[in-house]
C-alpha cells in the first residue's frame, strides 16, 4: 500500500509539471498574437513628436526567463517578422485586442488615427498580428476660425464679381460631420484638418446705375452655400490636398440684392443699384472641389510650388492651374496651414512671426458657370449668356503681403482676372482674410 501511495504521489507530480509547462508555453504565444506591432520598424508619422515603435503587450505577472526559453522566444519572434501570423476570424477577443492596443498605443503618444481614412483603417482593423505600416493619418487637434472679405471698391470699380465673403472654420470635432466620408481620401501619411464653410458671392453688370437689361454684358447673379471640407496635409512629401462638398442656391433667396442695396442705401455717395430684378433665376447648388499643391523649391526665405484645382457640379464646372512664389521670413508652407497658438508653434520649432509676401498666377479652362448661363435645372432667367459667348481660358493673378504672429494671421491680396465673356473687361478687386488660432 505504501509502495502504491509513493507511486501516486509520483505521478501526481510528474503531472503537475508538465501541465505547468504547457501553460507557460501557451502564455508565451498568446502574449505575441496579441502583440498589434510586435517586430513593426519605426515609422515617422507626421505631426507627432517622434516615432511610432515596436511594442509588445504581455499577460500575466513578469516570469524569470531561462536562456533556453529566450532562445525559444527569439526563433518564434524572428520567425514571426518573416510570415506575420494573422488572428484566426473566429477570435473575436483576439482580434480586438489587437485593435484596441494599437489605439490604446498610439494615443498614449498623442496621437489621434483618423478613422475616415482608408489607409490608417487597413492598419488598426488588421488581423496580422506584427502588421507594419507605410503610412497612418492623423487627425489635426487645432481648430481655426477665417474670416474672408471679397470687394472692388478700394480698386475704384463696382462690376463684375463685386463683392464675396467665406467664413470657414476648423475643427477635429467637424470629423464626426456625416459628409465628411464623402471627402477625397489620401493614400500617403498625412494630417487632416476638417472644416464647415458659409460663402456668399455677387455679381453685377459693368454699371449698376442703369435699369433695364444690358445685352451683351454679365448677368446680375449671386449665390449662397454652405460646406464641407477636409485638408490633408503631408509635410513629409511637401504636399497638401483639398476636397470640399458645396450646397445652396443661386438665385433671389441668396439674398445678394439685399445685401448689395443695403450697402449702397448706407452709403451717402452711392447710387442705387438698379437691375437685380433680371438677375439669374433661384436654382440649386451641388458643387465638389478638388485641389492638390505640390512644393517644388522650398529655401529659408523663399518657397515655390504648383496648384491644380477643379470643380465640377452645377455651379462651376473648371480645371484650373498654376503656381505660387512666397518671399520673406515664413514657415515653410507644408509645415501646417500656416497659423498655429504659441505653444504648438514652440513645441514645433517654428517661428512665431511671419512676414512674407507672395504672387499667385493660374490659368483656368471654363466648362460651365451659372452665375454668366443660369441654373442648370431652372432654365427661365429673363437674361443669361449663350454657351458661345463664354471665354473658355481664363488667366487670374494675384499678389499680396501676410503677417501672422502666434495664433493671428492677416492675408492682404489684390486680384486680376481676365474677361470672362465675349467683350468683358478685365476686372480687379481686393481679397482681406483673418485667421485666428482657437
């Protein structure tokens, strides 16, 4: 009996052991599946202040490891960054885990994914335990405010596009706005700024003190809308990209010939504009815009770089291109958008004041523009252009003076543009933007 209980007792232990074993073995594969970037290179990540690395989440209290063991751990760990295993689709846990340390990781180094984007979706939702990135997005935690003012009085004139205003504001939380998935995703590394935009523009005949309808001339047209944007800026490939989603109206309810008469009627000196009641008739406004700026030369004191922008819907229809020149004591352009509180801009490394001057220069091919042709849907304007009057290459050109210190900037730019119709003149105006830092 005793040999019996001696032999048990054995077993048991023997039992006891490799049991023990087994576990430690399968602690040691659960805690590399559930590593989200275990053997990940370094990848730079624009606006963080430094690398995304390697991480490993473990489970359980930390064990004494024997050399064999290491040895163990090395070959499953080099074997891994050879054929990254991927998370069964049965493993929900597993799966999730994955995805919530990697967002856990990459916030605790401030920095915000932006889940819009398709390229920082495929690396946080990705089964593959040590998946690698080429390239994450991030979302932009400033919010700014711009102020936009469009007029030709201090040019002495009163015709033509004669008068505009933009309100825009930027904020993170504009990410939750519905409509901003409609907005062109970026495939690179980059940060994105979303934005709410409120436009408001008019357009009168060479002369607003004559009534009637003036043949041969611009229409009176004006239009109101309300957008969405995204700007995605990649200071690493110096490139910055745009895309916005426009809705309003053209017409009466735009409440342009309001605002053009109570200006007048404020102003002693001023006539009465005379005519609105010819203008383009109340239609819909479905507008998409698309704009992407490549730096080319970027020196310390001067930057050069090309645009291409094009608008197709039922306002505008264009492809326009061209280039800007920058001069002076600036930032470099891709760095942000160009206005940023103290505190970021130190933390940056940037210059807290700016002084520079630029030129702009474009040329634009025209397919369609309602404030010269009327509504596309709505076709009873008293008086529009036909399609053959229209110029179909359009040159604009501008030049101007910004100032920013800290989180305020002052855009000072004076327009010309060629005509746009059959025996129009060129026309000038001039453009005052204020931005502030929130």
């Amino acid at each position: 009996m005793i040999t019996f209980v001696a032999s048990m007792k054995k077993s048991l232990i023997f039992f006891f052991f490799l049991l023990l074993f087994s576990r430690c073995e399968n602690i040691g594969d659960t805690s590399l599946a559930l590593a989200p970037v275990a053997g990940e290179r370094e990848s730079s990540t624009p606006g963080t202040s430094g690398s995304i690395k390697s991480a490993i989440i473990t489970a359980g209290p930390t064990k004494k490891v024997t050399g064999q063991e290491k040895k163990r751990q090395k070959k499953r760990i080099s074997a891994n960054k050879k054929h990254p295993r991927t998370v069964p689709a049965s493993s929900g846990i597993a799966f999730d885990s994955l995805f919530i340390s990697r967002l856990k990781y990459l916030r605790s180094n401030g920095i915000e994914p932006d889940l819009n984007e398709p390229v920082s979706k495929d690396y946080l939702f990705s089964p593959v335990a040590n998946r690698k990135f080429a390239s994450l997005i991030t979302l932009s935690r400033e919010s700014l405010i711009t102020v936009n003012f469009d007029n030709d009085i201090l040019d002495y004139t009163d015709r033509f596009y004669t008068n505009g205003f933009r309100i825009e504001i930027i904020s993170p939380g504009m990410q939750m706005n519905p409509l901003s998935r409609l907005m062109l995703p970026y495939w690179g590394s980059g940060t994105n700024y979303y934005g709410l935009s409120l436009v408001q523009n008019m357009f009168t005949p060479s002369t607003t003190k004559t009534g009637g309808i003036l043949y041969g001339d611009r229409p009176y047209a004006a239009y109101l809308y309300a957008g969405t944007f995204k700007i995605t800026n990649d200071k690493a490939r110096r490139f910055r990209q745009t895309s916005e989603l426009d809705a309003g109206i053209i017409g009466p309810n735009s409440y342009g010939e309001w605002v053009q008469r109570s200006f007048h009627n404020a102003v002693p000196t001023n006539n009465e504009p005379l005519g609105w009641e010819f203008q383009i008739k109340n239609d819909l406004i479905l507008n998409y815009m698309v704009s992407f700026e490549k730096g080319v030369l970027s020196q310390k004191n001067f930057e050069f770089l090309l645009a291409l922008t094009g608008n197709v819907g039922t306002l505008y229809s264009n492809l326009a291109g061209g280039g800007q020149i920058r001069a002076g004591w600036f930032n470099p352009h891709f760095a942000n958008l160009g206005i940023a509180k103290k505190q970021i801009l130190n933390d940056a490394g940037l210059r807290k004041t700016q002084f520079f001057f630029f030129i702009k220069g474009s040329g634009k091919l025209v397919g369609y523009d309602a404030t010269l042709q009327g509504g596309m849907f709505n076709r009873s304007s008293v008086y529009k252009l036909p399609a053959g009057e229209i110029s179909r290459l359009v040159f604009q050109s501008s030049g101007g003076i910004t100032f920013s210190r800290n989180g305020i900037r002052l855009d000072v730019e004076q327009f010309m543009l060629s005509p746009e119709f059959q025996n129009g003149w060129w026309h000038k105006w001039v453009h005052v933007a204020l931005t502030f830092s929130l």
